[in-house]
C-alpha cells in the first residue's frame, strides 16, 4: 500500500463521523427551527376580562383562587365579569372533514355548482332564508387533519411539526376551547374522527371514534357516526357535541373533487344538518337551552381530492353558523356566502359566544357577522376582550411593549383625540392602535354614560379595534417564534463539516483512483482534458439545484429541472459516444470494436433518452400547471379498463425484463433458475391481487384481499433475505482449477495479484444477482403499493437503470465511476418527480399506505407511506449493488498489488459516498436557503413542506447506503471466507 | 483516452479504401484529402478568410434576423410574443435565404475561386483547375445541401427539444416545428452547405468542438452559441411570474438569438485575432 492511499478502516471511520455530524446537525436544526409548540403556557382564566398590564402581579393568587371555585362558580364568575351574557348553552360542532368551502358558498361570488347546489337543498335553503351565515375560513398550511383541529380549539397556528406527528397523535396541551369548556363544567359527546379522543383523551363522557384507517370505506366511517344521532340528539346531558364525518375527505382521496360519489356524500350531511336543525334549533326548547350548530371543515382538497399544502383549493374550508339569530336578518344570499376569515378565527368567536375566556395562544379574532345581536355595549365589550387578548400574546413576545404605559384604573387619554397616525416599529404601530381603540372605547362609553353618544363614534371605536386586531393578528400569525439562533448555528456548521468530510473524501478517493487509472492507462495522457465537460456539468448540476432552491416556483416546479438536466446529460453523453465513433468503418479490429461499442452506447442513450421524455409527461406534477394534459389523465379519462390493462402489460414486461437481465448471467444457470423461478412466483402472485381486488376501490379492505398482500410482502421479504443470505454460500467457487491454470499462464507477479483478485468473479456474480433480486423485489412491491397508473412509470424506471447498467458496463473507462453514480443518483431523482411527488404534501399517496394492514399501525402505515414515496431514489440506491458488479474496475486492480481491503474499499467507495456527498451539499444548502427564506411569504407553504423531503430523502439514502454496504460486505467476507479455505484445502491435497 | 482526430491521418496512410460515400466527390476528398491534407494544413491557415470577410458575411446574417424582426413588426405587426409560429418562420426564411446568399456570393467569389482556399475548396482541390461554371454547379449545390439540411437540422433539433422537456401536443407543433427550422438554420444549414456529409467533418465540429480555421470557427461558434443560448433560455420557463413570453418556445428562441448575436461577436473577434496572428506569422 502506499502512503497516500488511506486505509479501509479509516475510510470508514471518516464517513461514519460525518454521518454522525449530519444527523446530529440536522435534528439540531429541525427542532430549532420547527417549534414543536411555539406557545404561552398556561390556561386563561379569569384575569382575561380585565385589562393587561395590571394584574400580573395577582395572576398567581388568581389562579389559586380559581382552583378552589366549583365549575358552576366559575361559569357564573365568568358571566359577570365578561358582561356579555351567553347567547347560547349548546353547541354542536359538526366538522366535515375536507369539504371545501366552495362546494357550499361557491367562489368569487358565483354560487357553487348545480349539482352540488342540488345535493345540499337544506343548508342552502338555511343560507338563503338568513338563518345561517357561511364563511370561507381559510386554512393554514399545512392543511392536514389534526393541526387544523388543533388551530380551531386553541386558535393558534401550531408548529409546522404537527404534521410529522399527525400520525402519532398527541394529546393538545395547550389553552384550548374544549379545556375552556370543561372548566366551567360542560359535559362532552364526540362522535367521529378518533384524532379528538388523541388530542384530548378522557374529555368526552361519551364517544364512539372512528378510525380514518380504512381510507377506501366512505359509507360505513359515516354511519357510525350518524347512527347516535338520534340518540344523542334527544339527550340533554351534553353541552357540547362534536361529530367528525370522515367519509367526504375518503371520497375525495378516491376519486377526486368530481368522484361520482361526492353528490350523494354532500347529501348525506345535508340530511344531517336537517336532522340537527329540526330536532334542535329550530324547536325552541327551554329546558335544553339554545342550541348552535357550527359546521366547519378542516381544510379543503385538490381537484384530484389530496390535500397537504396551500394552494386555494385546499386552505379553502369552511365555517357555517346555523343557528344565530341575527337581528339584522341576512335576507341577502350573497352576503352570507361572501365573507372571508381565517381558521382560527373560529375559536375567539365560539369563547366569546359563550362567555369563556379566549385561549391563551389564540391568534384569531372574532367574527363580526356573529355578534349582530348582542347591543352595541356588548359588542365593543367582545371587541376588547379579544383585544385584551391578543395584547397579551402580543406582550408575550415584545416584551417593551408593557412598561405601565397606562395604568389599571383606566386609560389617560394622552393621545388627544385618539385617532392619532401610527407609524415607527410594530411595537410602537400596535401599542398606538391599542390605545387608539381603547381611548375610543373609553369615550365612547363615557358619553354613552351621559346620553351622547353617535352612531359615528361607535363606528369608529369597532374599526379602531378592528385595526388592531388584524394588525396583531397579522403579525403573530406571521411571526409564529423566534428561532434559537446558537441551536440552529450549531446544526447548520455541523451539517457543513460533514458536507466538507464527505467532499474530501470523494476527492481523496478520486485522487487515488485517478493515479491508478493513469499508470494502468499511460498511454492517453490528455484524457483529462477530453472528460472535462460531462464532468463539469454533473458538478454545474450540483450548482444548479443548489441555486434553484432559492426560488419558490423552481422549488415548486423541481421536476422540470431534473428532467432537463438528465436529459441534456444523457444529449452530453451522447456526444462523448459520437466523438469516440470512429466515422470510418476500418477494418482493424480495434476500430470494429469500438465503433460496435459506440454505437451500442448510442442506442442505450436513445433509450435512456426516449424512456425520460416518457417518464417526464406521464404526470405533470409541480404546482402551478397541474392542470396542464399529461400521460396519467389522458389514461384515467381512457377508462379503468385500459389503466388496468397497462398495469398488468407493466407486470408482465417488468418480469420479462427481469428474466432477460437474469439470464444474461450465464455463469451458474441453477442459481439462475432458482432465483428465476421464485421472480416468477411472486410476480404471478402480485398480477393475481391486481387483477382480483384492484378494480373495484371499494372493497379492497376485506379479509381476502389484505391476505395475499400479507402473503407478497412476506414471500418477497423472506425471499430477498434468504437471497442475499444464501447466494454468497451457494455461489460455486473454482479456486483450484482456475488457479492452477493461471499458475501455468502467468508469471508469479500475476498469480499473487490473482489470489487477492481470485474472488472476483464470484463476488462480481453475488452482487448481481442480489442486486437484481433486490430490484426486481422492490419493484414487485411497488406494483402492488402504488397507484395503478404508476405501474408503467416503474416499468420504466427500471428499463432506465438495466439500460445505463448495460451502458456502464460497456463504457469501462471511458466515464469515471463518480460520475456515473451521480447520474444514477440524479437519474432517481427525476424518477421520484415521475411517480407524481412533488414537494407539496398534497402529493403523498395516503392510499396506498394501508394495503396489507389488518389493524391500524402508525409504525407500518408510515413505513408503507415512505416505501411508496422513495420507491425512485432507493430502486437506484438498491441497483448500486448490481451497479458495483458490473462496473468493470479491473483496471483499477492490477497496478498495484491490491490490499483486500482496499479492493473492498475501491468497489464500495463512489457507489456510496457519492450519494452521501450530493445529499450532503443539498441537505446543507438547503438548510442555508431554508434561513435565509424564513421570513419569506412562502416559507411554511413551500420551502418547509421542501425542507421534510430533503430531509427523508435524506433517511432514505442513509438506509439505501446502509443496505448497499452491508451487502457488499456480507458478500465480500463470506467469498473470502470460502476462498481461503479452498486454497488451503487445495493446497493441503497438493 | 483514445483521440480519433489525432489517430486520423495514420489510419487513413493505412492505405483502406473509403467504402462509403456514393458521391464522387466523397470518394474525391477522401483520397485527395489523405494525399493533400497535410500539405495544403500549412498554406490553409494563412489563406482563411479574412477579418473583413468575416464581418461581412454575419453582417449579412445579422441583417437577415434584423429585416425579418422588421418585416415582423412594422409590415405584419407581430411578434414572437404575439403570434410565435408566423415570426418564427419569418426569422428562419429570412435567415436562411441570408445564408444562401452567403454561400452564393462569399463562397462563389471568396471560398471557391482557385486562389482563395477554404474548406470548400479543400475538399475539392482536384476541381480547382475545373472552370467557374463547375464551380458554380458546386455553389448550387452546396445551396442544396443547405436547403436540404434546414429540414433534417429541424427534426433532429425538434427531436433535442422534446426530449428535453418541450410540450408534446397538436397545439404545439407549429410552434415547435417553426422553432426547430430556425435552430436548424443557425446550427446546421451554414455546417451543410459547407461540409456536405462528410462526417468527420460534422464529428470534429460538433462533437468535438475543435474548428480548424475561420470558415469553421465562423460555423462552429455560432451553431453553438445559438444552442448554449437556446439551453439557457429555457430556464425561466417554469418561473411562476406568469409573463406571456415564458411560453414554448419564446424565450427559447430569445435565447437563442441572442446566443448567436453573442456568438458571431465572438466568432469576428476569433477572427481578427486569428487574421492577426496570421499577418505576424506571415511576417
């Protein structure tokens, strides 16, 4: 060995160290940047109905007070000190999960759709006639089910982590509503959604939770609901009933906006808010007390029924009161159906509609158009104290906006008329819209007092508060935390050390490569010179998605970069293959072999070329042109059947590619025939599920269908396993006669290369065929998993990585190895594109994610989801093995006498640093762009939904690597293991 | 690691017989070039086209894109904005009759008259005692070829853009179809009028990269800022700033103008430098 390679061992534990900085950095940053629950502690009490400032001083005694009061007391304490009596005693929320807004208020004035008119006659007749008001309450990203929750209880927008943890509920520990509620002694029925038992486990008297497990079930989640109803409708012993219908958000993730299922489903709670509104609202009954209905959904969905990021169509959710009686009646269809709001904004409205303190986190403010009935005293009284509130929270983080600046007994009117220009930083612009409202409101009560007040001055003191309110509101919302800047320091230089580590050791590894290269290659000394190009732009890549994450559409529209890079790749490569065509057909023989190479690689790029631009059109993606024709829609308008035939034809090609790529493997055709046969085996069990449970969506989730698709993932994970177990022993060996053979043919130097080289060949077969079971296992899997219009993009995908494999291993010197696993590596990039993710939420199969599972598993459903959405960068991470046996790196082994570990070291080095090291620079850049945007408009809708992609792609290359790894090294010792003992049995017969 | 450009000339002293090539003149250029190569490399240089003819012949070009953008703006009142696939197809019938006026005129009177040497005549070195009526049979004939490129030029042009990522649909292929002509003009009609089909010619120009003399450089540099141009013009495509010319193939052709402006600058400095250093040589 000489002294500038570096060891094995060393190699080793250098990657491993910036492995352990990387994820140590990351999780660093990830939590310092995402808060996990960016909130006051603490529940609101009592001191909310008296002005801020004042009484911090007594908050703890208060809230000892507190502690000694019955619930009853507390309700009554309440009601003297809001002065603003109850409207109401009852309330039932009833969320539709996923409904749109526009489905029953329409869009920009335009009432919705006939049909969709049609299928809700009752709710519309309530809008119409004024007895209910409807509000778009627009939702904040991410738009999934249990923040959106969370943010109407607590009207707060939660960390963007919520969403990671919206498969593995936690109970909200945070000032909320439904807290409220149980300190003043309501009872509680929830039926529906089992997310409300998770988020607050022991609240209700009563509940029956359904699991949103069974995505494709849309009739039965809803009966279960609906079949207490009655029941619980004819009770008095609740206060607050909570139902959660689940069935609409399924039809959507089924069939989309337009399923033919949604008329009927906007029926059904039609029926329902009939059913509420007759029996209880409507029926003024004493006893029960007043009743009002609030349905709301919690966020709406895509026309193609996902939902997850911010685009209108899913933030668009609705608020209907149904209920209030509005003293200015609303005759007016349109002015009922108009009004725009924020989420949160429900849950101030719904406190102050019953005389409980506002949650402490709130950010929302109330809904006017709710509050026409009280009078005008009550009216400016819940305008202050919602104000009262947000100057709380506002408080809470500037903390010079306190400073007694007006003292406990009242305001000092030190601003004149009150009315006074705000300007100069936003302490200053809300402190001066705080006394603007106040003193407005103190004179207006002052002349109200001697008989003179105006309709003016009223009108002025609610737009006064209204300014606050929204000014704050703004500004909190925006500003969801400060961010630790040593944790986030910390994360981002550790993650640059490792990014560096891994950069010096690709270069090291390069260097001692290149060196060999040369001496086994003397004669072309201006080689560098000639390779520069395609190298340089594999590195200008690097540059250019680095650059593009800056920009939110490039982020958004990242497909399109991926494909135009491979592509004017695979166009640069192609040159390469043109210039080393010789032009002449020569009839030496030299020149015949290299023009039959040239033009093999030619065809082999065409392919590559052809099957991209597929790839590419077979689902538009991205964000802004979703709407745009591609393959997958033209195929879904085509009809099931044809979608179905493709899928099986994909089936069937995949395994006849496979049998193809398995017997150009000559050297053992039993092993061959084994591994053929359990292929086929598991293929035909996976055609059979398709073509037995796939085509009707409804019924997927009975026993039989899990079954098999139990029965595939156990045939396919034993027989992987027992593949790569067993293949390395089962691999024939011929140590002694070829080693004889060779001791008669070559010199003595030769034969001692050749017992470190001896292994090879069977180490070169082993990772093969191991390479290859792992790929044709993983598509399999993917067949079943993903959505059938899929299937042919798989099909593809692994054209793609057997052609570039045959590519490669014509190519031999020609390209450096770094350079082809980096196009591999980007190659799987623009596969994951082609699968239809994008880096909005909204794309992630939630679908799939339960095939095979017959119980509710968070662990094996998220695995499952994650299978499905990297099945593209871990397919090629997983043909690195095979990518390892057919590279030809022999001219890398004969120069020097080889080391066993350094020939271990020179298979393994680029095929998983490489990866690691592109990862690494993205991870890196990424987490910079991600600081830099954090004050950019779109940093929660579009660069953090980015920001978890990278960072799981960045678990799926560790375990990707990892497994490649393992493999190689599992398969490299068990050779050497065997081949020793063969020499020495060879030897101890000679 | 293997340089079939250096390789070339021992191959060929290898004494094989051209197989292919069904035209005369293939066979012509091959035997003579083999022979003649050599000796005429040291009197090629210092007899390329000079600065001036250089800057006459892009100015010709460059007046041909700026008449068609005129026509398209004052006589039609269109642009490339408005109307893409009429524009286009004025700029590419425009240029490409520029070209064909090039190669009738410049190449007539400069390339192929016996005294002046290029490319062109290189090739043809037997024929330069032929006649002027032959050598205008050839003119024609490169005209030809030039003519017979445009629609080649476009498919393979037409082919790199979508494979690249252009829109594939009916309402598409005027646009792409026009855009591809106009690529076609700039990248292979000057190439083909030239070079014919000899394809170690094309291979060294653009796969290699490596022109020889100013008629190369004056084809190779502007072919390949045409295209560098047109590769980054796609870039702002997928921006969300929803501009009218983000559109396939707009700013591509933008690009590629643009590209090819840059690049026949760069292709007349090449050209003064290189009269330059000629004049020091000759000196």
């Amino acid at each position: 060995m000489t002294s500038t390679t570096t060891s094995f061992t060393k190699f080793t534990f250098f990657t491993v160290a910036a492995l352990v900085f990387q994820i140590t950095g990351l999780s660093l940053f990830v939590f310092g940047f995402f808060p996990v629950k960016p909130a006051l502690s603490g529940v609101s009490g009592w001191e909310s109905f008296f002005a801020p400032g004042c009484h911090s001083v007594e908050n703890q005694s208060q809230t000892q007070m507190e502690m000694g009061l019955s619930p009853y007391e507390l309700k009554s304490l309440y009601q003297d000190l809001s002065l603003i009596p109850p409207l109401f005693d009852r309330l039932i929320l009833m969320v539709i999960d996923g409904l749109p807004a526009e489905f029953v208020l329409g869009k920009d004035g335009q009432p919705p759709r006939k049909d969709l008119m049609d299928a809700m006659p009752y709710t519309h007749s309530l809008l119409s006639s004024g007895m209910a008001i409807g509000y778009h309450a627009k939702a904040a990203p991410p738009t999934v089910t249990m923040p959106r929750l969370k943010a109407m209880v607590s009207g707060a927008i939660g960390g963007f982590l919520d969403v990671a943890f919206n498969f593995n509920t936690q109970a909200l520990l945070d000032d909320n509503l439904l807290g409220q509620f149980l300190r003043i002694g309501w009872k509680m029925v929830m039926l529906g959604d089992e997310t409300w038992l998770k988020l607050f486990p022991g609240l209700f008297v009563r509940h029956d939770g359904v699991s949103s497990f069974f995505v494709k079930d849309t009739v039965q989640v809803d009966k279960n609901v609906s079949r207490h109803l009655e029941n619980e409708l004819s009770r008095d012993d609740w206060n607050l009933l909570v139902l959660h219908y689940l069935g609409l958000d399924h039809v959507g993730h089924i069939g989309g906006r337009s399923s033919s299922l949604m008329g009927p489903k906007l029926l059904e709670m039609d029926e329902v808010v009939k059913m509420i509104h007759l029996s209880t609202i409507q029926t003024h009954d004493n006893d029960r007390g007043r009743t009002l209905l609030v349905v709301v959904s919690d966020h709406g969905m895509t026309e193609s029924g996902n939902h997850g990021g911010s685009s209108y169509e899913e933030t668009d959710s609705l608020a209907l009161f149904i209920g209030l009686k509005n003293q200015v009646s609303i005759s007016h269809y349109a002015s009922a159906t108009h009004n725009s709001i924020l989420q949160v904004d429900i849950a101030p409205t719904l406190a102050l509609l019953y005389g409980v303190p506002i949650p402490k986190n709130n950010v929302g403010v109330l809904i006017s158009g709710t509050f026409d009935c009280l009078t005008d005293h009550q009216q400016l009284r819940a305008l202050e104290l919602n104000s009262w509130q947000l100057y709380r929270l506002v408080e809470a983080q500037l903390p010079g906006l306190s400073c007694g600046d007006f003292s406990c007994s009242g305001f000092i009117d030190d601003l004149g008329s009150g009315s006074g220009e705000c300007s100069g930083s936003m302490e200053k612009i809300l402190r001066c819209l705080f006394m603007n409202a106040a003193n407005l409101h103190n004179s207006w009560k002052y002349k109200k007092e001697t008989g003179f007040e105006s309709r003016e001055d009223y009108r002025s003191t609610v737009t006064a508060y209204h300014e606050f309110l929204k000014t704050a509101s703004e500004w909190l919302s925006r500003r969801v935390t400060d961010k630790p800047v040593p944790l986030l320091a910390f994360g981002v230089v550790a993650m640059a050390l490792s990014c560096l580590i891994f950069l010096g050791l690709i270069t090291c590894m390069s260097r001692e490569v290149y060196t060999g290269e040369k001496q086994h290659l003397s004669g072309s000394s201006n080689s560098k010179i000639r390779w520069c190009l395609d190298e340089a732009f594999i590195l200008g890549v690097v540059l250019i998605l680095v650059m593009s994450m800056g920009s939110s559409s490039m982020v958004e529209e990242e497909q399109y970069i991926w494909n135009f890079v491979i592509s004017t790749l695979y166009l640069l490569l192609l040159r390469k293959a043109v210039q080393s065509h010789s032009g002449r057909s020569g009839s030496a023989l030299f020149l015949k072999a290299q023009n039959k190479r040239s033009d093999f690689q030619l065809c082999a790029i065409f392919l590559l070329l052809i099957s991209g631009r597929i790839l590419r059109g077979w689902h538009q993606g991205g964000v802004n042109w979703t709407h745009l024709p591609d393959i997958s829609k033209w195929l879904e308008q085509a009809g099931s059947n044809l979608i179905r035939s493709i899928q099986l034809t994909s089936g069937l090609l995949m395994m006849g590619l496979g049998l193809f790529a398995l017997f150009l493997f000559v050297t053992n055709t039993k092993l061959v025939r084994v591994v053929a046969l359990f292929f086929l085996i598991s293929g035909f069990l996976v055609l059979w599920h398709i073509m037995e449970y796939q085509d009707n969506e409804f019924v997927s989730s009975d026993y039989h269908a899990t079954l098999l698709a139990q029965i595939i993932y156990a045939t396919l994970g034993v027989g992987t396993i027992g593949f790569v177990v067993a293949l390395p022993w089962l691999m024939p060996i011929q140590i002694s006669s070829t080693y004889s053979k060779h001791k008669i043919n070559s010199s003595t130097l030769v034969s001692v290369d050749i017992q470190y080289k001896f292994p090879l060949l069977e180490f070169r077969d082993s990772s093969y065929l191991i390479g290859l079971a792992y790929m044709l296992c993983w598509c399999l899997l993917q067949l079943l998993l993903q959505q059938p219009i899929n299937s042919m993009p798989i099909f593809l995908l692994l054209m793609q990585i057997f052609t570039s494999m045959l590519y490669y291993s014509s190519s031999g010197p020609q390209n450096k190895e770094w350079l082809e696993v980096a196009l591999l590596y980007y190659v799987g990039m623009a596969g994951h594109f082609a699968l239809g993710n994008s880096n909005t939420l909204a794309t992630i199969d939630v679908a799939g994610a339960f095939i095979g599972l017959s119980s509710h598993s968070t662990l094996l459903s998220g695995i499952l989801m994650f299978i499905i959405t990297y099945t593209s960068p871990m397919l090629v991470l997983l043909s690195m093995v095979m990518y390892i046996s057919v590279k030809d790196t022999s001219y890398l082994a004969i120069p020097q006498s080889v080391d066993l570990e350094q020939f271990l070291k020179m298979m393994l080095g680029f095929p998983c640093l490489v990866p690691l090291g592109l990862n690494s620079i993205l991870l890196t850049a990424y987490t910079v762009v991600l600081l830099l945007m954090r004050n950019h408009l779109f940093v929660w809708s579009v660069f953090s939904p980015k920001y978890l992609y990278v960072c799981t792609t960045t678990v799926c290359i560790y375990i990707g690597v990892f497994v490649v790894a393992a493999t190689e090294i599992y398969i490299y010792m068990v050779i050497a293991f065997r081949s020793k003992i063969q020499v020495s049995i060879s030897n101890g017969i000679l | 690691m293997l340089e079939p450009s250096g390789r070339e000339p021992a191959v060929q002293n290898h004494g094989t017989e051209p197989t292919h090539g069904g035209r005369d003149e293939g066979k012509e250029k091959k035997q003579k070039k083999s022979s003649i190569a050599k000796a005429s490399n040291a009197e090629n240089s210092s007899q390329s086209l000079s600065a001036l003819q250089v800057f006459s012949i892009h100015m010709i070009c460059g007046l041909g894109l700026a008449i068609a953008l005129w026509m398209a703006h004052n006589l039609y009142s269109i642009n490339v904005i408005s109307d893409p696939s009429c524009t286009l197809r004025l700029i590419w019938v425009s240029l490409s009759l520029s070209l064909d006026f090039v190669v009738l005129f410049f190449l007539y009177e400069f390339v192929c008259s016996p005294s002046s040497d290029c490319r062109e005549s290189n090739r043809h070195t037997s024929l330069q005692l032929v006649s002027t009526q032959s050598s205008t049979v050839l003119v024609l004939e490169s005209c030809g070829r030039g003519i017979l490129a445009l629609p080649v030029g476009a498919l393979v042009n037409a082919l790199g853009a979508i494979v690249l990522g252009a829109p594939v649909g009916i309402e598409y292929l005027p646009k792409t179809i026009n855009w591809s002509l106009l690529m076609s003009s700039f990248m292979f009609v000057p190439a083909a009028s030239v070079f014919g089909s000899s394809s170690s010619h094309w291979q060294r120009i653009f796969a290699h990269t490596k022109p020889n003399e100013s008629l190369e450089y004056m084809i190779c540099i502007p072919a390949h800022g045409a295209l560098i141009g047109a590769w980054f013009g796609a870039w702002p495509m997928p921006l969300d700033w929803e501009r009218p010319w983000q559109d396939w193939p707009i700013c591509v052709t933008y690009g590629a103008i643009t590209g090819y402006l840059v690049a026949m600058v760069v292709s007349l400095g090449f050209a003064l430098v290189h009269g330059g250093r000629q004049h020091l040589k000759r000196d």
